[in-house]
C-alpha cells in the first residue's frame, strides 16, 4: 500500500473522526428509528486501540455520545455488537446470567483466504482485480437468495478494507433471529463442503434444488471470463490435474491423455471436458466444478452467534489504511477495492479543502455539524455515504409505512 503508513495512523485518526466519518447517518442507522427501549443504548461497540488494545462492553447513551468517545479514544477499528437486555457498560453489575444478547443485525463474512486452493494469481491477504471477482460472484449469488429466497428487503455490503466483504442484514424480523435460524441459514446458502483433505467439496444431488439453480446461473455470467480465461484453470498440468481429481474416473484418464497431448487453452479444454462429461452421462459434474472454484465461501461462526463482533462500517482497516465502505449493488461490477480511499488520502483532501476556502471565517453562520457533515462530502469518501444514505432512506420509509399502517388501525377500531 503505497500511500499508507500505519505509524501514520495516531496523526490521522483524530482527523478522520473530527472531520470525515459520518457520525450523522451512522447514528440514524443504529437508532433504527428508536423500535424499541434504549435500542441505541443496549448495543455493544468494541474498540481497538492502540498496541492491539482491545476494549469490550463499550455502550453509549446516544449517537452523539458514541461521537465524543470516538472522537477522544480514536480506535484503531471500531467493531459493532449485538443489542443486550442491558446496557453492555453494566455488563459487570447485573445479576449472572442475566446480561443476554438479544438482538443483531444477521451478518455474513466472506474471507480471500478461504478461496485459496482455487485461486492461482494470489495467496492469503493479497488480492488482485482477477480474484477479487469472486467477491462479485459471492455478492450476486447471497444477495439473490436473501431477496428472492429469504424475502428480505434491507441489506448492507461493505468491504472489509483489505481482503473481503460483509454483509449486514437489517430488518426488523431478521435481527430478531435465534442463533439456530441464523446456522440453518447458513447453512442453505452453504453448497462447498469440506476442509483442506476433502478434495471434492461439492456433490450435487440428481434432483438440483432451485437455489443451487439460480447460482449457477449466476456462476454462469462469470465462469469463462473468471476462471477459464483469468485464472487459466485448465492452463497448466498442475491445475488441470486439480481439476480432474473432481471428475468420475473414466473421463479423468480420457482428459488427461488428452490435456497433454495437445497444446490448448482453457476454454478449449472445458469445451472438452463438458463434451466428455456429457457422453458419460455425468453433465451436472461440470456444475460441481464450477460451485467448487466460484461459489461463496461463507465464515458460519460470524453468522451464527449472536454476540459476535464485527467490523463497523466506516472502520480503517489498520494494515492496508482503507475504510471500510458500503458497496453500491447497482454498479456491483465496477466497484474497485482498490480505488477505496485510504485515510491518508482523505486527510490529504481535506487540506486541499481548507486550502481551497483559504481564509474564509466559519462564522458565516454554519454550525459545528453542517461543517463536518460538508467535509465529507468534499472527500472521495462522499459516494460511499450516499450508498448508505440510500440503505439507510429505505430502512426508515418501511418505518414510516408501518406507523402509517398502525395509525391507519386506529383510525379502524
Ligand atoms: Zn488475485
């Protein structure tokens, strides 16, 4: 990461929350229109600071509480918690047993480094603009089941700052959820079985459930452009002898006379093997492969439990320096993780900023927040509020619709 340096953090940390993060939204999502007693009070948010110090059971009694304590601790990462029958501040002081995670926000991880036996370009944290297409596949295929399959209307996606994305489910009925409707979830959108030792991860039935379906038409969109030409699966002995391991054993030993004895490329050679596959009366293997090298890699334990943190939006990432923002799912395949801005760009462009005002007095009758909220809007990070803006209007019109209905009842009875 070029432009970031994270001894630079301490400098920019105080910046970043005086100026740039934006408290205004960030509150009116986490208030979720005030649903239920002290929602916003019972949440739990976790500090990281610095030295790896890590602070639990932080709770605030408003949004703009949260902001000061932000803006005099200036965490490192910021993580985000589950709604408590109590203040998570009082966690020590109420009876044992008694102090309860309630209510989340149903979450998803999804992690580069559990797609690494099927990427060739990278390994571990690194990413490139070739595998990061496995994030856009992951995204289309959940949010498809989440919507079309689930029903739910009010989803987060964020990029996690360095390697991956989370998901952050927010409706009402949703953050309601059991720990066991949350693993039965997972576990339906779960299709890759199987650790390191399993070599093939995926069997699909003879009858192929409508999810695994609509994923692979998905899957379909991306396949040759992703795998086949970008990760050339097939391209050299080493891959396509993993490949093979994944087909019955007739058509194993047919292709891998065949891949060697003739000099072609991937698409050519998965012509084949679909071709092979089909004379053996074993189509659907050519799926199995596909779901093995490109379908979602979901992380079960951040979904299932209740209490679990995760990293808030508009977090830093303390390694690579860039923030954590939401992803804009209509212009899914244009988003760059590499073009996310890093906080030492933020904090460069608000000095052109005030550069740019030179000696303008801020006493031309602008309050505190009108500035701060105009400061990020100056910023490269300005599109990425919008995205959660729009999530967070859609989220407060199902509100309004329901205390319409509501009022609606009275006017009835
Ligand atoms: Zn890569």
């Amino acid at each position: 990461m070029a432009d970031f340096e994270a001894a630079s953090l301490p400098d920019l940390l105080p910046l970043y929350y005086r100026r740039v993060f934006p408290f205004g939204p960030y509150g009116r999502w986490l208030r979720y229109g005030d649903v239920s007693k002290n929602y916003f009070q019972r949440r739990e948010f976790s500090f990281t600071l610095r030295d790896d110090i890590y602070v639990r059971y932080q709770s605030f009694n408003s949004p703009q509480e949260l902001e000061k304590e932000i803006q005099k601790m200036c965490p490192y990462k910021i993580d985000i918690g589950a709604v408590y029958s109590h203040r998570p501040i009082q966690h020590n002081t109420v009876h044992m047993g008694a102090f309860q995670a309630q209510e989340k926000e149903l979450v998803f991880d999804i992690d580069m480094t559990d797609y690494d036996d099927v990427r060739r370009c990278c390994s571990s944290a690194e990413i490139c603009p070739k595998c990061w297409t496995l994030m856009t596949i992951a995204i289309r295929i959940i949010d498809r089941a989440l919507v079309e399959d689930f029903g739910i209307k009010h989803r987060l996606w964020v990029y996690s700052g360095r390697r991956g994305v989370h998901c952050w489910v927010c409706d009402d009925s949703v953050r309601k959820w059991s720990s066991a409707l949350r693993s039965a979830a997972v576990e339906y959108l779960t299709v890759v079985k199987g650790g390191e030792e399993t070599v093939k991860k995926v069997t699909l039935p003879s009858n192929i459930h409508p999810f695994i379906s609509e994923s692979i038409d998905v899957l379909t969109l991306y396949f040759e452009e992703y795998a086949l030409v970008g990760q050339d699966i097939l391209g050299s002995k080493d891959s396509y002898e993993k490949v093979l391991a994944l087909v019955p054993e007739t058509v194993r030993v047919d292709l891998l006379q065949e891949f060697s004895k003739r000099k072609q490329d991937s698409l050519q050679r998965w012509a084949l093997l679909k071709q092979k596959l089909a004379k053996n009366k074993t189509p659907h293997v050519a799926s199995e492969i596909m779901l093995q090298y490109c379908f979602p890699r979901l992380d079960i334990n951040v979904s299932k439990g209740i209490n679990h943190l995760l990293k808030s939006p508009f977090s830093v990432h303390p390694k690579t320096g860039r923030i954590s923002v939401p992803i804009d799912l209509k212009n899914l395949d244009e988003f760059d993780p590499f073009a996310v801005p890093t906080i030492s760009r933020l904090c460069h462009e608000l000095d052109t900023i005030r550069s740019d005002d030179g000696n303008r007095k801020e006493n031309e009758g602008e309050t505190e927040g009108s500035r701060k909220s105009r400061d990020y809007r100056k910023t490269s990070l300005a599109p990425y509020v919008k995205v959660f803006e729009q999530f967070l209007e859609e989220i407060e019109n199902s509100h309004r619709g329901e205390r319409l209905n509501a009022s609606d009842m009275q006017l009835e009875f």
